[in-house]
C-alpha cells in the first residue's frame, strides 16, 4: 500500500543543543510510495532559531521510518532597512537613529523611565495626559503609501488603557497602531478597525506591531512575534501616511491619551514576516538577533 506522509518539525533550544522531533502523519495514495513534505503545513509550523552561531550553518539530513528521508536547509533571515527606527532612549531620545527623518518634539509631561531590561533612561513615559506626546514630524518620509510594518515595545502599569501608539493624524481615519482598552488594535482605512481578542497584561513589556501588505490586502496584528490576528481588508489601498505622527496623544480632541511606555519604534515601507519581525526584535535596544528558518528540501523516494 502506497503512502504520503506529511511531517512537520518542531525545533526546541537546550542549552546549547538543539532537540529535533519529527511527527509523521499519513494519507492513502495510488501508484508509488512517495513522501514528500507539504510546504504549507510547514510554512505554517515555521520555527525560528534566534543567537544562533553562524559557523554551524548546516543542512539536517533526518531520516524516518523506511526509505523515507527529508533534508532540511537553514537559511539566514534578511530584513530591508526601516524608513525610521526611533529607539527613544537617553543616547538618542526623540531622533531617529540613522537621522533619515526629523527629530520628534515632545508635550510637557513626557519623561525617560527604564526599559524593557531595566536600563534606567531605555524608554519614554506618558501620562495619559493632553500634553503627555511626542510628534514626530513628516516630510515626505514616513509616506509609505502602499504597504506598512510599524513595530514597537510597550508597557503599562494598569489594565484597560487606551491611547495611540503611533498614529498618523490625518482624519479620525488616519492610520494607527494603538490600544484600546487594553487590546492591540490597528486601522488602515475608514471602518475597518482590527482588534486582537486577548488584552495585553499589565506590568509587562510587550513586542507589539501592526501590519498591511498592498498586494495581498492582509492586514495583521502582531504581538512578541507571532501573527494573532489577520484580515482581508483589500488590496491596492493608498494609505493616508502624509501627514505627522504622533505618540500618546493625537491631535484629535476626542482622542483617547496613552498611559504607559514606548520604547525601539520601527517602521517599514513592507509588510514583514514573521522572521523578519523577530530578527529585528531589539533593534533600537542594542541588541543585535540572528534568525534562521528551516526550509523543507523535498525529495521523492520510491520503494519496492
């Protein structure tokens, strides 16, 4: 009896080891024993090595059940370079760090506090308060237009906060990543907002994000790099990215006014994946990542 069998590959860090397990599921079918890998089923399952040494770059020769064997390759992730990473930190507090956009001006009641590691200047604080912001000024080069990835750190003392995280502030429909009563929420267009289902928790960083691809039309919520929340709102949409951006408060006078603290602001004129949203996990802290995935070789093996 012919069989093809579907594996996927769960890669779990020991120390400095890795444990590979294979788990094998199988499906009848006709004429040849063939096993083969199913590529969506992995691109799904993808898993992520992160301080990975480079010089151990290898391909995994895994051999299961009968004639059956599969390589696997570990390609190196690699990322376009942001339009703006602000780290909003001591060292470089409202500029961007490689100075391609101009510096952010900050309300009254805005401070440095410690960050995401303690460090005592890592971060900025807001208030919840009118003039508890920072804007961040537009002359052309935050207009992405087409497709976006705006990635952040995030902290709040209490539950149930809302305010904007970083907001362009062109209508009530301008586009945003922000929380809403605790949730993860972002908007590319008039009336379509995206919630995540869960709250943030309180007294933790989290590495939140948001996301809009213009040839697919998936917009994504992203929280400590992993995809939990995706919708089709429609492709080819011009995103309203002309005018200024503002952090903790908009300049809307109905707007909500963030509580809390925002570190290491990215933001890409595409729309990143999940290994290259984890590759750049600490940029503007830091702290560099290296990200392999493993990519399934496919071969057919035919047995007697």
């Amino acid at each position: 009896m012919d069989l093809k069998k579907t594996a996927r590959v769960t890669i779990t860090r020991l120390k400095r080891s890795f444990v590979v397990v294979c788990f094998l599921s199988s499906t009848q079918l006709e004429d040849e024993q063939s096993w083969s890998f199913d590529e969506r089923i992995l691109d799904r399952e993808t898993k992520l090595f992160s301080n990975f040494n480079s010089c151990l770059f290898f391909p995994l020769l895994i051999f299961a059940s009968h004639c059956c064997f599969s390589l696997f390759d570990l390609v190196v992730v690699s990322v376009p370079e942001p339009i703006a990473l602000y780290p909003l930190n001591s060292e470089y507090q409202t500029r961007e760090a490689n100075r391609r956009q101009p510096m952010g001006t900050t309300g009254t009641d805005v401070s440095l506090a410690p960050g995401p590691e303690g460090e005592p200047l890592g971060s900025y604080l807001f208030s919840g308060q009118d003039d508890s912001y920072i804007e961040f000024p537009n002359d052309g080069g935050l207009n992405v237009k087409h497709s976006i990835t705006m990635l952040c750190w995030v902290y709040m003392e209490t539950s149930g906060v809302s305010g904007p995280l970083f907001c362009y502030n062109n209508s009530p429909w301008g586009i945003r990543l922000k929380v809403n009563s605790g949730k993860l929420r972002t908007r590319f267009k008039q009336n379509t907002k995206s919630t995540t289902d869960r709250s943030l928790g309180p007294m933790l960083w989290h590495y939140v994000g948001s996301s809009y691809n213009h040839e697919t039309g998936k917009a994504s919520l992203w929280l400590n790099g992993t995809k939990v929340k995706e919708e089709d709102i429609g492709a080819g949409i011009t995103l309203a990215t002309k005018q200024f951006v503002r952090m903790g408060v908009t300049a809307r006078p109905d707007t909500t006014r963030f509580k809390g603290r925002i570190t290491a602001m990215q933001v890409y004129n595409v729309a990143l994946t999940a290994g290259q949203i984890n590759k750049v996990k600490y940029a503007g802290r830091g702290r560099n990542q290296q990200i392999y995935i493993i990519r399934p070789c496919i071969f057919k093996v035919t047995t007697r």
